[in-house]
C-alpha cells in the first residue's frame, strides 16, 4: 500500500489540540495509506496568531522542504499569512515545489502567491479545523480523498478551462500586489463570509478592476451576512452580476464553495 504523508501547520491562527485529535482519529480509522503529522506549531499562541511571525514561517518552511511529505494541508485560516508570504517564497527549496498545498479563507494569500511562482500545486480546499463545522467530518474526508487520488470533492462546475478559488477579502488584498498571480485566461471562484453585503460590493468594485483579462467569475456562497442599519437593496449575486457587466467580465454562475463544512475543493490551474 502507496502511504501518502501529509503534514499540517498554521499560517495565521492556531488549532485547537482536540480538533487535531478529531482529524487524526477520522483518518486512521477510514484512511490507513494516510500518515498526518501535525507540527506542534499549530497549537502555540501569539496574541491573535500560531505562535510569532518567525515560529510560523519556520514551521511552513520546515515542512514544504521536507521530501518526505507529499503534500502540505494548513489546518487553519484566520488573518497572518500575508505576514510571511514574501520570506516563504524566498525559502522554498526543491522539494517544495513537488507538492499540494491546500487550504482556502486567509491561506489563499499563499496559495496565490505560490501559483505565481510556480511552487507546487495550491488546492483550494477545506481546513483541518473545519471537523467541528456541521458536516466538518465530510469536509475531511473529502480532503484525505482528493490528497490519496479521489476526485469526487472536486468542484462540480471545472471544465476544460484554468480554475482558482479565493476568498474574496484575500483576492481583493492580493490584486495589485507583487504576489498576484497572472489569472489570465481563468475562472475564478469566490467566496466571502460575514461582511455586509456594502463591503462585498466594494470588494467586487476593486478586484474586478485586476480581473479583466479572465474567462469569467463564478460567485460561491456570501454567508454570515450582518445585518445593516437599511437593507442594501442587491443581493449577492445582483452585486456580481453587476460589476462583471460593468467590467466587460462574463458572470458565469453560482460555485459550491464557502465558509463551510461543503466548501469543495479546487486545484489551481487545470483540475484533471
């Protein structure tokens, strides 16, 4: 039996230890050719963060360098990973650039920015934390699926065409960055998650001024939306359907990915 050995760590806010212990307890019962290592990095506290900007930057770097991992899965979102992006790139080694990274929410900083570069295969996908979500155990299994070879988590809408998934607060952060990738040519999903639906259109004004020479957007949920002082009048699609128009983008549809536990998974560039 091919093991696959998957190592975690937190660019941005830490784990709780018994949601590791949840993940690791799924996986040796349903996934055998899995082995999951941790790196005690995801439970050490800094304020806000995983331990410090140099604790987390060592442990994402002590891992993708590793040729012993096949594949890097960050086991949580929550704001950080812009901290780190620029030293991360600059200490990739071969064997970085060999394997998946996978994750989404704040983590689509790096992913981004290793698509740029060229580091590895960023995936789209649910985190590690997300076991306590409703149907968390699900969005695990789909992860340790698509990671041993099943591509039945994948994104039901990829076709033929280059794919990337964000969330829309990270992708509106990265447009205009050194750190964006060339979308040219793709889809892109979105998803965004407890913003009101103003601050979503303004998100949707500033990233479709970088997104003009891609294939078309494809809008995931907009969940946990605040309630506002008066209703803003559009819906979330109404929003995207209005700044594509506006932008001479193609709105091609809804996505199934989101803030949550049936967030599918989405390889960067070409999924098959």
């Amino acid at each position: 039996m091919v093991t696959t050995t998957i190592a975690l760590c937190c660019p941005g806010k830490p784990l709780l230890r018994e949601r590791a212990d949840a993940v690791l307890d799924l996986a040796a019962r349903e996934f055998p050719q899995v082995e999951l290592h941790f790196h005690e990095q995801c439970f050490a506290e800094h304020g806000h963060f995983a331990g410090d900007d140099a604790t987390r930057l060592a442990a994402l770097l002590e891992v993708a360098n590793d040729p012993a991992v096949d594949a890097v899965w960050f086991a949580m979102g929550g704001y950080g990973s812009n901290r780190i992006v620029g030293e991360a790139i600059a200490g990739m080694g071969p064997a970085a650039r060999d394997k998946t990274f996978l994750g989404y929410s704040d983590c689509g900083t790096l992913l981004g920015a290793f698509f740029r570069h060229g580091i590895g295969r960023p995936v789209h996908g649910p985190l590690a934390g997300d076991i306590r979500r409703e149907g968390g155990e699900d969005a695990v299994r789909r992860v340790l699926g698509y990671l041993t070879g099943d591509p039945s988590g994948l994104e039901p809408g990829l076709d033929e065409r280059p794919a990337v998934a964000f969330n829309l607060m990270t992708l509106a952060m990265l447009a205009g960055t050194e750190l964006m990738p060339d979308l040219t040519g793709h889809v892109v999903l979105v998803e965004e998650v407890a913003e009101h639906l103003y601050a979503v259109d303004r998100l949707f004004f500033h990233v479709t001024q970088h997104l003009r020479t891609v294939a078309g957007i494809r809008l995931g949920r907009i969940s946990e939306v605040p309630e506002n002082d008066r209703p803003f009048g559009y819906s979330d699609e109404e929003i995207a359907r209005y700044w594509c128009a506006k932008s001479g983008i193609s709105y091609l549809g809804r996505a199934d990915i989101g803030h949550d536990a049936a967030n599918r998974i989405v390889p960067f560039g070409l999924a098959r």
